[in-house]
C-alpha cells in the first residue's frame, strides 16, 4: 500500500469516527431539561384488548418543574402502521431533549 493510499485511509477513517460520534440534531422546538430524566418504570403488560392492539410503553414527560410518568396503553396502530417506535431522551450539549415515538 502507497504512502497516499495509507493517508487517505486514516482520513476516511476519522471521518466515519467523527460522523459516528455526531448525535443527530433535536428536533424543531425541543425543551432542554438539565437532569439526566429517571430511570423508565417497569410497567406490567396485560392482555390486549384485541388481535389490533398494540403496546405503546410508558415514558417520563418534562412538566416544566419535574419529570412526570405517562403509564403505557395499548392502541390501534395508525393507518398504514404495526408497530410502535418508543421515544426516547437524548442527550447533547444544551442538556437533554425528549424525541417523540412514533408508528412505524
């Protein structure tokens, strides 16, 4: 391998780190909270209330003050949809930012 082929290696190599180790942005009017939010409860999971259901988990909402629990539910999927992508909190430098789930 050339000299030229060794450098262009390493750099190819730093950028695929460097994009790596990039968070994507929050989203479009994301809240910053500073504290790292709970730990997400265990929740108990009963019987659907029908072969359409699907779980949708629970998750910790920012109040303004203090982070609030929203128990899970069970829901029909959107049109078009079967499964539930859970929305997690994520951290960058303005704090942590809370990105919504979605259906998939």
């Amino acid at each position: 391998m050339s000299h030229a082929s060794r450098i262009a290696n390493g750099v190819l190599l730093l950028l695929g780190l460097a994009t790596g180790a990039c968070a994507p942005p929050p989203p479009p009017g994301a809240v910053f909270v500073e504290r790292r939010p709970p730990e997400d409860r265990v929740e108990v999971v009963g019987v659907a209330p029908g072969p359409a259901y699907v779980w949708v988990g629970g998750f910790w909402r920012w109040s303004g003050r203090d982070y609030n629990w929203v128990p899970g539910r069970w829901a029909v999927p959107e049109r078009g949809y079967r499964r539930w992508a859970p929305g997690r909190w994520r951290h960058s430098r303005g704090g942590w930012f809370y990105v919504e789930g979605r259906w998939r």
